[in-house]
C-alpha cells in the first residue's frame, strides 16, 4: 500500500492523515492505522496548544527524555 501526504494546511493535513487511517484499516493495517491516526491528533494539539508535539508520546518537542 503506498499513501501520498501532501503538506498542506494543517485541517487538510488532519484530514489526509484520517483518510490514510481508513485505508490502513481497510488493508488491515491497524497498527499503521493508530500512528495516522496520532499523527493527525498531534497536528490538532499543535493548532490548540500551538505547542508542536511529537506523534507518538505527544511530548512537546524538546521535552522528552529523548532530547538533551
């Protein structure tokens, strides 16, 4: 299965990010299917907070244990 994620505006970016988890849930792709459907939630805590964070822990960056 191969997606195209264009850059775009951050509601069509959530909005492509939620296609690709149905496509990926469709193709039986679930763990595939949380990770698009994380990254679109980060994008959404970004447009709240405007405090980008990371997809996976939904750290801010730069904050995590991870970076020094």
């Amino acid at each position: 299965m191969q997606m195209e994620i264009t850059l775009a505006a951050p509601n069509q970016a959530i909005e492509q990010w939620m296609r690709a988890a149905q496509e990926a849930d469709r193709a039986g792709l679930s763990s595939a299917a949380n990770m698009y459907r994380k990254t679109a939630r980060s994008i959404e805590i970004e447009q709240e907070t405007g405090v980008p964070v990371c997809a996976c822990c939904f750290k801010p960056f730069g904050r995590g244990t991870l970076h020094h």
